[in-house]
C-alpha cells in the first residue's frame, strides 16, 4: 500500500470507529458526456473482484476507489491496483467523496438495498449485485430511492445483457414454439458442509464487525469462516436462491413475459445429506405461480452421483469446480441454467449468454449467443442518462429479488412432512410435485431417504401483487421486512 492509501486506510478506519453522517449534497454527478465515469468498487470479495476486472475492461471509466470493511482484504486489493486508487474502510466516507461519480456494490446480500440507497442519496449511480435486496419491503425503498434522486439503478442480472438471450426471448415471446408450458431453472450446484462449530468462533481482526454486520444482528460468529459462508445463514444471506436462484429465476420471469410478482407461491425443501452450521436449504423447489405459466426453480448441492473418495474438491482452481460440475445431475443437458418449456419444444440455457431451441425430437430448431455487455451498458447509460437504455433496470432487479424472498418465506413458514404427505399435497400440481419427483429420487442416490427424513413443505402463500404483500398472513407479512440496527436503518423512501 503506498503512502497516500496508508493515510487514507487509517482515517477512514479512525472515521469508522466513531461513525460517520452522511452528507445531503450531491456530489460528482457527471455532467460531460465525454468525462470518464469516477467509479469505485464496494465489497472486494467474490464479485468484487469481477467488478474491477470488467471495469479496468470497459471504456469511458476509471476506477477510483475501492473499499472494504476488511483491512486485510483491502490492503491485498490496493496492491494490485494502480496507486492512485485510494482506499477506504468505511462506505459512508467514501459516498461523501466528491471524487466518486458511481459506484458498484458488491457486499454481502444483507448490506445491497442500505448501500445502494444510502448512494443514491449521496447523488452516486449504482450497480448494485444481486439481489438487490435481502427482503421485499427494502427492495422497494431502493426502487422508490432511484426515482426519488434520480439515480441511474443497474442490477447484476447481467443475462440480461447478452444479445443472444435478448433475441431468444423475443422469439419464443412470438411463439414460434408455441406456448409456453414451464419456466424452469436450475441450480445443481455442488455445496459442501460449511462445518459444525461448537460455540462461539473468533471474528478475523483484520474485520471491522460492526461495520460489517451493518443492518442485520450484531450477533456470534458461528461458523467457521466469516465470508462467502454468510451465503448459507438467513440473518445475512438467502440460500441459492437469492444466491445462483435468481439469475434463473429472472431469466424464466423474462421469457414468460411476466412484470410482477406471482400469484401464489410454494416451496419444498430443506437441507440434507450433512449436519453444519447453515440454515438454508441446499435441496429445494420452489414453485411461483404466474397466470402465463408456472416458473419452477430448482437447487440440489449434493452431488449426483455418489462421492466416494472425500468428497469433492472445494478449492479455487478451474480444475476443481469442473470436478463438482461433472458430480451434479442434468436436466435436459443443463445443471445451472433455465429449460423453458413449449407446446411444440423447448429451449435451453446452459450457459449465460447463449441459448438453443430444440423440437420435442431433440433436433436443434434454433441457437442464439452473446457476450456479456452489463457493466459497460451501465457505464453508457450513465454517461448518456438514458434510463430505458440500460439492460439491468433496478425495478426488474427488485422483482426477481423478492420471488427469492417469496420462495424463502413459503419455506421458513412450513412444517416437517414425510415424502406422501409431501406428494399428496402436490399432486393437484403437475409442475411442481413432477420436480418433487425427481427430487426424491435424488435424495435416494444421496441416501437420504424421506421416510426417515422429513422435508419442509412450505407455506402456500397467496400474495397481494399490487401492495407486494400476503393476503391473510399475518405471519408471512411480518417477514417482508426486518428489524434494523439504530446506525444502519433502511428507510422509507416517499
């Protein structure tokens, strides 16, 4: 770290600890189109990295700025960047930076609309990952805080972004495979045990965990590792569902041509095959009912076929993670992805930008491809401040947000079933008890077997799609929101 970032890290750490007050002014709004975008990176974990490499990639940007409540995670990162990058611990100083044009949020899920809204505020666009929110009712103050300030909003549904996707969905949307039966998508992702700690594990000093913990709990640390991990328990993640879930799930709400939330939503699920310190289930369907059609999700972290030497590798290398692909179960070729199902075929996504149409011979109709365009769209669009031009608009973010939220709801509300009550109950719905079909048998090749391990059959849940609530629950309605910490409150945007 050079002198100048050194200084900047310790203020801003000293600034962090004694708390800080957002400024009311609106800074560094770009006001010539031909300026580079200012833009700093928020979260430098995981998607923060891929943040800063299609930035350094994208044209009429400059990365100014990083920031992590991590020291060490912060000072790794400024060594590899440029040393007029500079550095900062604590977001809030950064977003009263009149140095920052923008910036992208990469942070845990529990922190995405506070951060986002908190930038708009402060006069920055934002592209903020998904999902843009860890409950309903937030996603909507960061919709309603994008228009209020008038704030350029990307979400990272960046699927969205590849011409290929684009042009299949108009295709199918014109019917040239007939109706649509199913939306499905897929999530067949080897997850591993996270581990079973016994008691109260040390936070890392390197992390400021107020800070860090933000709008959820400050509560123990009880797993083993502080980051990634949070994906797995609810007080700051969602599962696979608001993790890999709603890229699939956005794309099947896409092609269905559907703008809102669904009627009714189900989910069955729970997590099996091992005993950790996650709460979200790794084996889980998820069913959103939608008057053109239903959308069906699918997640299965236990592998397909049968690990017999340890397990699969957990490591970082391509090597590895084309190891636990190879493990996982297909449908239709696809194991992460979206099959979406016509009257006359159907068509497949197994990759993110590409897409194949198929007659119910299995014979190849049609193949579309693209190339991912998201950051840069974003970059365009602030630049040109023409919102109907971007590819991730924050309200279609928020929308596919909450049907991960909805699915976790149905799931969090539900009781223990044995597998034929589970059946019963679905077998008034094809779509969904055909997957819980297939999920059962899954679960046998695992040697988890449903008479002696009991699932959790989720709540029906029928929403209120114009208020984006429940209708009679009571108990579902109290989870559309959180309860904040003082420092660290969402608010109602009017």
């Amino acid at each position: 770290m050079n002198l100048t970032n050194r200084r900047t890290f310790l203020k801003t750490s000293a600034l962090a600890s004694a708390g800080l007050v957002l400024s009311a002014k609106s800074w560094g709004q770009v006001t010539n189109a031909n300026s580079d975008v200012r833009i700093a990176v928020i979260g430098l974990n995981g998607r923060g990295k891929n943040h800063i490499s299609s930035i350094q990639k994208a044209k009429g940007v400059r990365l100014v700025a990083v920031c992590d409540a991590d020291s060490a995670v912060l000072a790794h990162t400024l060594a590899s960047l440029d040393s007029s990058v500079k550095g900062y611990s604590d977001l809030r100083e950064l977003f009263n930076s009149p140095d920052v044009d923008a910036v992208t949020i990469a942070m845990p899920n529990h922190w995405h609309s506070l951060a986002a809204i908190w930038a708009c505020e402060a006069g920055k666009d934002v592209y903020v990952e998904k999902p843009v929110s860890h409950n309903i009712w937030e996603g909507r103050q960061l919709v309603s805080a994008a228009a209020k300030y008038n704030r350029i909003v990307q979400a990272g549904t960046q699927i969205r972004s590849g011409e290929g996707l684009r042009e299949a969905v108009a295709w199918i949307q014109a019917g040239n495979l007939g109706k649509i039966t199913v939306a499905r998508g897929f999530c067949y992702k080897y997850r591993g045990s996270i581990g079973k700690t016994t008691g109260a594990q040390p936070v890392p000093k390197s992390v400021n965990y107020d800070l860090w913990s933000g709008p959820a709990a400050l509560e123990e640390l009880h797993r083993k590792r502080l980051h990634y991990d949070w994906h797995w328990h609810y007080e700051t993640g969602n599962g696979d569902v608001g993790n890999q879930g709603i890229h699939q799930m956005d794309v099947a709400r896409w092609f269905l041509g559907e703008t809102g939330l669904p009627r009714h939503t189900l989910s069955v699920g729970g997590r099996l095959g091992y005993v950790d310190d996650g709460n979200t289930p790794n084996t889980q369907v998820v069913m959103h009912d939608y008057a053109t059609a239903p959308l069906v999700f699918e997640v299965r972290g236990l592998p397909g076929k049968k690990v017999t030497t340890g397990g699969a590798d957990d490591s970082g290398s391509v090597e590895a993670a084309e190891a636990r692909a190879s493990l996982m179960d297909k449908y239709k070729g696809v194991s992460i992805g979206n099959v979406i199902d016509c009257e006359g075929g159907y068509l497949v996504t197994s990759e993110y930008f590409t897409a194949t149409a198929f007659d119910h011979s299995g014979k190849m109709v049609k193949h579309f491809k693209g190339v991912d365009r998201h950051m840069q769209n974003f970059i365009d669009v602030v630049k040109s401040r023409k919102s109907a031009d971007q590819y991730g608009p924050v309200t279609e973010g928020h929308t596919s947000s909450a049907l991960c939220h909805l699915g976790n709801i149905s799931h969090r509300l539900g009781q223990e079933a044995a597998g034929k009550e589970i059946r019963e109950t679905l077998s008034s719905t094809p779509s969904l008890a055909e997957a819980f079909g297939r999920m059962a048998d899954h679960l046998k090749l695992n040697g988890v077997r449903l008479k002696e391990t009991q699932l959790s059959l989720g709540a029906m849940l029928a929403v209120d799609t114009a208020k984006e609530s429940f209708i009679n629950n009571p108990a579902a309605d109290a989870m559309l929101k959180r309860a904040y910490r003082g420092a660290y409150v969402v608010p109602q945007i009017a």
